[in-house]
C-alpha cells in the first residue's frame, strides 16, 4: 500500500532486453521509484497476463487480452532478469521530488487493488506505453508533442522483423497474421512501445529545465539476445522451404496413385485452413491489426473447394480464380510501398500453392 508519508525521490527508466521466450522477445521496462529515507526501493510495470488461468488461451485467441500491472522490490526483479541473461539498464529522469510523489501516486492507483486488469494490444497499450504516458502526464505534457511530430526511423512491421529475426518461424507466423495497419509510417511517440526505443527518445527529450535523462548505469549486460539494428527477413529459409514443400507436391503428383492425390490435397486442406485462420482474425476477433491483410488473396477459404468432388464444370472456373488471385497477392505482397509489402512470404507460399494447383489440374485429367 502507498504510505501517506512516501517520498519517492528519484524516479529511473530501468530497460530489459528482449529474452528468449515469445512474450520477452521485445523486451521490457519498468519505473525504479527510491526513496532511502522511507525505504522505498521498488520497480512498477505492466504486461503481466495469467497465462494459467482457465481460459486464458481462448480468450488471447480471440483477442481479448486483460493484463495487469504489478510493483516488486527491486532487487528481486533485477535478479530475475539477470537469471533469465537479459541486459538491464537505467536512466534518471530528472523530475523534482513533487513530480516523482505524483509519478509514484499514478503508478500506486494503476496497479492497486492487484490485480487491476487493462485491455492490452502490442503496439498501442502495453508495457512501454503505460510508462511512456505516465511519464509524459509527470512532465506536464511535455514530452508528448515532440515525439509526435518526430516520423520514427522504423515503424510496427520492421521493429517486429528486428527483434524476431533470431526465431524465422515464429516471426513468419506473426507477419502472415498481421494486415497492413503495422506497415504505416509511424511518429516516435508510436514507437515508443518498444522499450528500447522509449529508453532513447527520452535520452534526447528536452524539458523547460533541461535534459530529460540525467544519468544512466548498465546493471548488466550478458551481450546476448540483441536485436540487430535495420530489420531482417528469413528469406532465403523461406524460399528455400516454399521449394522444398512445392517439390515434394509435384513429384508425389508425377509419381501418380493414391499417396500422390493425398499429397497435394492435404496440401489444398493445410492452405484452406490457413485462410480460414486468416480469415477469422480478420473477422471475427479483437484482434484490429489483423485486419486487412493481403497474405488473404494467396491463402483463404476457397481452397478447400478443391477437395469438393467434381460434378460440374465450375471447377475450371474455380481454379482460375485461384490463379488469378495468387498473382493479385504476389503483385500486392511484392510490389514495394502498395500496401503490404512482405515479398519474403512469397518465396514460401508461392511454390507451394502454384504446385497444389498444378497438382488438382493433373490429378483431374
């Protein structure tokens, strides 16, 4: 519980670097109040989720994402981060002691009684953008404005290629899923919903007194997980996985019998399923950057047509429309700047795809 007697007198910016497991690869921050005279010594942050609770899948599946914040002594944190080999490093906002009492009321108010749930999203309400506010609403507004008339170097989709790269599958699970709302160009007050990126605009932010940051310190610093600087697709694994799978289709189906027809339409039923995935993320859950998305016009529902027996000539129809959606997608995944420009996708789905749609064409003449 909050004392009415606190007095937290120093409040700094503590930043974790991403660590190995999905929900730690783009890192983490928390506010470090101190305050020797009263013994406060203690880190507030949010982003924490009850991934044990009966539920809790479901629920992420269709978007809806309650977390919470949480405050620990500071120690016990930094420990748990340097067990997990994650760098820590801490920047002292040069707030007067009256603007870190109120810092310290904000953040006592968001996170009491625990848990006290928010609706969370990756990019626009998580861990670095409830600091990045409250910090913002202890200057007065002051950093606000700046950021949001300076463009970011980066936006959503490349920051997600970066701090993914060491884990291709993984970042190619999330960009097929997302639309294009994360390929729009962005302001630094956007990006500061990775830590790292809130961690250095508030290194250059300027207050009415002067600099933001007073003084930083490296707590540690293992030199792993670190994210490269430009963003990093898998390109080459991907294309060469898209040559490998539409290879196998197309010599199962040349080998004729009954294992090459099961071939391709497991594959027709696997790129079916996708499209309904994506189709439903789309649709049907609160998930709004998945809204949108290109990726739809390779992969989607009609697919599993295919499967249905042939009893009318509308399947030559059909597969014509399959075709011609797969250069639409190629033509709107490739052409730099349209609309969703993931050309690395391409060299996945494309063989694949091209190689089941060969395959029906064969298997029926």
């Amino acid at each position: 519980m909050l004392s009415s007697t606190g007095r937290a007198q120093e409040a700094w910016l503590v930043t974790y670097g991403p660590g190995e497991e999905v929900w730690e690869m783009f890192g983490h921050n928390a506010l470090w109040l101190r305050d020797p005279a009263t013994g406060l010594d203690h880190t507030y942050s949010f982003g924490y989720f009850e991934i044990e609770r009966a539920g809790f899948h479901l629920d992420f599946a269709r978007g809806i994402m309650n977390y919470y914040g949480a405050a620990s002594p500071a120690e016990r944190e930094f420990a748990f981060y340097r067990q997990r080999g994650r760098s820590i490093s801490a920047q002292k906002l040069a707030l007067a002691p009256e603007q870190v009492r109120e810092l310290h009321r904000a953040l006592h108010g968001a996170i009491h009684p625990h848990p006290r749930f928010y609706a969370y999203d990756y990019y626009r309400a998580n861990c670095s953008t409830w600091l990045r506010d409250l910090i913002n609403d202890a200057t007065g507004d002051q950093l606000r404005p700046g950021l949001q008339a300076t463009p970011a170097r980066l936006n959503y989709r490349d920051h997600t290629r970066r701090m993914t790269h060491h884990r291709p599958w993984i970042q190619t699970g999330i960009l097929l899923l997302m639309g294009h709302a994360i390929d729009q160009p962005i302001t630094a007050w956007e990006e500061a919903f990775l830590p790292e990126a809130l961690a250095r605009w508030l290194a250059e932010a300027e207050l009415d007194t002067g600099p933001l940051v007073t003084d930083r310190m490296v707590l540690h610093d293992p030199g792993i997980f670190v994210p490269p600087p430009s963003p990093r697709s898998p390109w080459g694994l991907l294309l060469l996985a898209g040559l490998v799978g539409g290879g196998l289709i197309v010599l199962a189906t040349r080998r004729g019998g009954a294992a090459g027809a099961w071939v391709w339409r497991l594959g027709a039923a696997g790129a079916g399923l996708a499209g309904s995935v994506l189709l439903l993320m789309a649709l049907a859950t609160d998930h709004h950057d998945t809204g949108g998305n290109a990726a739809l016009l390779l992969l989607h529902p009609l697919w599993w047509l295919l499967l249905v027996p042939r009893v009318a000539r509308w399947k030559r129809w059909l597969k014509l429309g399959l075709l011609l959606s797969m250069l639409a997608g190629a033509l709107v995944l490739a052409w730099p700047g349209l609309l969703q420009d993931r050309p690395a996708l391409l060299g996945l789905l494309l063989p694949i795809l091209a190689a089941i749609l060969w395959s029906a064409g064969r298997s029926r003449r």
